[in-house]
C-alpha cells in the first residue's frame, strides 16, 4: 500500500494525514481515491471545502509520514511540527507540501460512507512534480523514493525493491508460445 | 501501485485480469475497490454476478500477472495459458488462483461509472492465504513477495525493498520533542 499524505484546509488552517488506504479510481478524467475513518480531522475539512489534496512523500520523510499517522490536527498543528512548507495551486483548499515530490490537487467527486470509513472520490485537478524528480520531463520512481507500507509481519515503511521485469513485454512470451502452438497446429494434422 | 488479479466467472468460464488501480476502501466491514475500463471482458462477469476475486500474485508469477494485462478472455483462455489452478471458496462466482498467496472473495457493494473506468467496491467476504506465506499464523509479506507496479519513467513491475522504519513509532520522535518543548517553556518563563 502506498503511503500518502492527504491534506485539507480545516478550521482555516492546513492539516495533513497519513493514509495507505488510497489508489486510482479513473483514467480520463484522472481520479483518485482515499478512505478516511469518520472521525478524521482532515474529514471534516475535505467535506465542508470538498476540495484536498494528495502528496506523495520520499522516504526521506518517513518521520512525518508516521507523525501526521498518529497524531490528530485537532490537538497538534502538524505543519509546524513536522515543518512542512505550504503551498497552493490551483485550489484555493487544497494546502500541498513543498517536500514531497508529488502532489495533486482534488476536487471531491463522491463520498460515500462505506462503514468505519468514508471513501472519497477526487478528480485531480492538477499535478504537481519537483523538477528534481523528472527525468526527461516525466516522473521518475527512483527519484521520487515512494514509501510502501506494509502491515504483516510488523507495521512498517518499506521502499521500492529492484525491477522484476518490463511490463508490456514479459507477458508476450506466453502469448507466443500460445501463437507458435496454433501456427504448429496445421503442420501437424498434414 | 499493487498488481492485482481480478477474477469473475464470465460466460460460465473463470476469467482474469490484472489491474494496478486498487486499494483499501474501508476498514469494518472490509472492503476493496478496483478500477476497470468499461470495455473489460472480466467487467462482464463482475456485473452479471456481482462477485469477483482479488488474487495478490508474488513476484514468481510476473509473467502470467503481464500476460493477463495484454490480452482479453474474449479471445483466449487466460487461465490455460497461465496454467493457473483454479479453485472457488465461499462465493460461486469468484474464481481464485492457487498459486497467488493471498485470494480474496468480493460481493459487489457499488459500481460507480466514474467516466473512462467502473470504480467497483466490494465486500470482502473471505480471505485465502497460503500455509506456506504464513509466519506465526499472519501473513508475511516477505513471503508474499508482492508485485508494484511502475509507470515512470518506464512502465515495470518492482519488488519491495528495504525496510525504511517501524510504523506507529519512528513518528514518536517528532512527537517527543513537541513535549520537550512544552515542558521547557514554564522553565523559560521563569
């Protein structure tokens, strides 16, 4: 699961969240989904703005990942303590944090109350990227040095492993084979 | 992003799919969604019966994970190209793999048209996992061995890596020396 900061304006001020519950929801137009437990501080300021935000942060800022998991903005002010600088983009509610690599700006779609949680539906309205992280003006994972966490055996952040093998391409080898019995076939029954 | 298998018994035979567009969509009861293009032949299966599966293959299975992202069950049988061991547990219509670690049942809760994808979120009903990905009884993602999923800059399954820090802990860090400076403020005063 991916870790991510998830950021409202609540109370007039900004206040960000740890969530590895989150992931795609839609290809055109981009969307993303999160799923936050009701009680969340950030919550209520997505659904009174139904405006957020979603930055992905390096391993580099694991502290503060797992600071704004444990803590709650209702008690702590956690720009302050984790030191985040913040900025905005497009959105007027969508506070974004200079030091992850990514961040994207949300307009709420859908929320449902799914449970324990609520899962929000977002439209990215604009992305994002540190100049540092694009190779070739994309970006790129291996600067980007996502946080993965992980619950079994132990809750803990993990980074990205080495390359298995090229998407796109690993799979053709079946699919030939499967080509290459077919093409057999005729040869056979003559 | 994770790399799923998503299965659904479509036309009265066991389909899958792979798709990174996933996640934990809520906590009690559990539930995970996954984004699909509508035009997906698995989709079918998925809104006939309002069931599917999702199945976590480890890195060893990368080729069959890639194959079932390239081609579509309307015109090959997926599950004979893989050779995968299809099994079925509590749910009729969710087709599992025996070789992927864990396997999940899913009864459809919502499918939102979102535009170019179907947001499907599921109940999960009843959860699969091997003996041998088993440590103390819980599942061990060092077992597992999961596979991400990369778009940038080149699209590419990875392997976890290195353990970065312990959850619901290293945070504490930040958090103790909120409490030291409070602590230390009445000292200054005085």
């Amino acid at each position: 699961m991916p870790a991510l900061l998830v950021g409202a304006l609540v109370d007039g001020k900004p206040n960000f969240m740890t969530t590895a519950w989150g992931g795609i929801a839609n290809g055109e137009p981009p969307m993303i989904s999160v799923a936050l437990r009701h009680s969340r501080y950030t919550l209520k300021g997505i659904t009174r703005n139904l405006t957020f935000s979603v930055n992905i942060p390096s391993i580099d800022l694991v502290k503060a990942v797992d600071y704004c998991g444990i803590t709650s903005g209702a008690k702590v002010d956690k720009v302050e303590a984790c030191q985040f600088k913040v900025f905005y983009g497009k959105l007027d509610n969508a506070p974004l944090i200079e030091q992850c690599p990514i961040n994207l700006e949300c307009k709420v779609v859908h929320i449902m109350d799914l449970g324990s949680h609520s899962l929000i539906v977002g439209r990215i309205e604009e992305t994002h990227v540190s100049q540092s992280c694009l190779t070739n003006g994309k970006p790129d994972v291996n600067k980007i040095k996502p946080l993965i966490y992980i619950t079994d055996p132990a809750s803990q952040y993990q980074a990205l492993g080495e390359v298995v093998a090229k998407a796109f391409s690993i799979g053709k080898e079946i699919k030939s084979q499967e080509q290459d019995c077919s093409a057999e076939v005729p040869e056979v029954k003559e």
